[in-house]
C-alpha cells in the first residue's frame, strides 16, 4: 500500500476520535452495529452524534437493513455520516461478517455513497475458519477508510494503530491529527517497526492464537455445562469476545451485583448500546484469564444466574 494512504495513529481509539471530530456535526447521524463497541460509542456521544444501532445475527450485521434505514433517515431529512463496523470477531458480540455480506455492504456503499469505517483491531486473531477480504480490499468507490491497532497482536501500551484511507480523506484527518497531539510517539513507532520488520510478529502472533484459541474452547464447553436451559451465546471465529444473552427477566446489571460478590466479572450488555438494549446480555472475555479461572468463573456465574432465576421464579416475575 502506497504510505501515503496511511497515518499513523496514538492507537485505534484515536483513530476512531479523528475520524469522527473530522466528519460528525452536532446531530449527525451515525450507523453502529448492535451491540457495539463501547469506546467508538463513547467518542460518537463525545461529538454529540446521534447513533443509530442496526441488527446482527450470527453472520455479523444484517446489511440488508441499512438501504431501508438510509430511506427512513433521508425521509426525516437526517444525515448519515458513516457506518461505524468491527467485521472481524466483533467487540462485543464475537461474530464475524460473511462473504456475502460483505460483498453487499461495499456494493450498498458505492450505491449509496456511504461511507463505512471498518475497524479490525482483532483480524490477524482467527482460530478457525480462512482469513476474509476486509471491506476495504473489497472497495473500488473509496467509500471504505480502514483503522488498524497493533494492540492485540503486541501491547495496548505501546499506543500505535493506524487509518488507511483514500487521499482526500486522509488528508482531512491528517489535520485533525496535527490539531490533537502533531504525531504519534516516533520511539513507539520505531520499537513497532522493529517488531514487525525483524520478523518476531509471525511466532508471537502464532503463539498467542494458541493460547487464546484453547481459551474460547474452555469457556464455550464451560458455558454449555454450566448457564441454565434458555441461555444463548456467539461462538467467536477469533478476536477476544463471546456475547450470551440469557432468559428474561434476568437483568445482567442487576447480576453484575451478585457476579461481583463472588468475585467474577462480566461486561453488562447495555453498555454497547446507545438506546437502552441488551439489558439481557453480557460480554465475557477469554483472552485475559488462563483456562481453569475461566472455567471456575463460568461456573460460579452459572450458579449466581440460577439462583437469580430462582428468585424471579419465587416471586412469579418468571413470566
Ligand atoms: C473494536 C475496537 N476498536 C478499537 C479499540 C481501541 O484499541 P487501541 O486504542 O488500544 O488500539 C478496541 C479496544 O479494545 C476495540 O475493541
């Protein structure tokens, strides 16, 4: 790729900041998988955007949705600045977009001039199934500008990502980027360089699908020994997450509470939404805890949930 369509950034969430701070005004409208991350969604409320959640199922989002809703927005005489999309292994919902839908959502795109910002911080973590064209390979119409972080595959820490776009845009957000903090850390960026250009990423990279991949495979035979009848969850290609979603009316904020008690964690589903969802649903992460706390952890939540269940039932709330 010509360097020229690449900037270098303090890590993806910048990234996602400059891009937004470049093209969003008070009200605008902006397109967001549902759930979605919770830091863009964090930034997008920052500038004051109106977020728009669209559908997913277990082939990442329904792209047919989006023609519809751009017709009802266009109605309503609202502006749709871009359509924010992690394709790969979603934060948090752990699946990953189709073929197929991908095709389509880059043809929607060039139709109807939208542009997609594809985040894939986790794409190189793929423990099975073949590497897919991102969107932005897939673009010809340069609707697609693309965030890259090398937090997953080295450190967060080292605060280095990037944003390969076509020119024009890239050069709005280079701006942008001069305006917060003129460049990224250059002795970061050399310590990267020398990571990747030494060669040391491939074994690292391979080591780490090793580990993470053994980890997704203990908590999903986990969950299905130990969430009651009823509970359903994703089942991660790769990347960190997998999303369950349990019966109603088990509120995952209020179980949070008892989780904590017995000292194991979750992320509650409402958080990855702007408009009040998910209150049935959690993100757990399989990344961060070697095989048997996930299995302890996910054996205590089991239990923290039935006993819940338990209640609700107690007080005919149970449906
Ligand atoms: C989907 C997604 N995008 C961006 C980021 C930000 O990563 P960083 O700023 O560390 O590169 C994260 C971090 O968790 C993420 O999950």
């Amino acid at each position: 790729m010509d360097p020229a369509h690449v900037l270098i950034t303090t890590g993806g969430q910048q990234a996602i900041d400059l891009v937004t701070k470049t093209f969003v005004d008070p009200g605008d409208v902006v397109l967001a998988e549902g759930p979605s991350y919770a830091g863009a969604l964090t930034t997008f409320s920052t500038y004051e955007t109106d977020v728009l959640h669209l559908p997913m199922d277990e082939r990442g989002l329904d792209v047919e949705a989006v023609p519809d809703i751009l017709d009802r927005l266009a109605a309503d005489r609202k502006r749709v600045k871009f359509l924010y999309i992690v394709p790969n292994f979603s934060n948090p919902g752990g699946t990953t977009l189709s073929l197929e839908r991908r095709h389509r959502l880059v043809e929607i795109s060039a139709e109807r001039e939208l542009l997609i910002v594809e985040d894939n911080p986790y794409g190189i973590l793929r423990y099975q199934g073949e590497p897919l064209p991102t969107l932005f390979t897939l673009d010809q119409s340069e609707n697609v500008i693309y965030l890259g972080s090398f937090s997953k595959i080295l450190s967060p820490g080292i605060r280095t990502g990037w944003i390969a776009a076509p020119a024009p845009i890239l050069a709005k957000i280079a701006f942008g980027k001069q305006a917060t903090d003129l460049c990224s850390s250059p002795l970061n960026q050399m310590f990267v360089h020398e990571f990747i250009s030494s060669g040391v990423w491939r074994e690292y990279v391979q080591r780490l699908i090793g580990i993470y991949r053994s980890r997704r495979d203990v908590l999903l035979s986990a969950l299905a020994d130990e969430f009651p009848p009823g509970s359903r969850w994703t089942v991660p290609e790769g990347g960190f997450f997998v999303w369950a979603s349990l019966s109603p009316p088990v509120n995952t904020t209020d179980l949070l509470v008892k989780a904590i008690e017995e000292n194991v964690a979750f992320v509650a589903g409402n958080g990855f939404y702007m408009d009040g969802q998910g209150t049935d649903s959690m993100r757990l992460n399989f990344s961060g805890s070697p095989e048997d706390r996930i299995q302890e952890g996910i054996r205590r939540l089991g239990s923290v949930i039935r006993d819940q269940m338990e209640l609700y039932r107690a007080l005919g709330m149970d449906g």
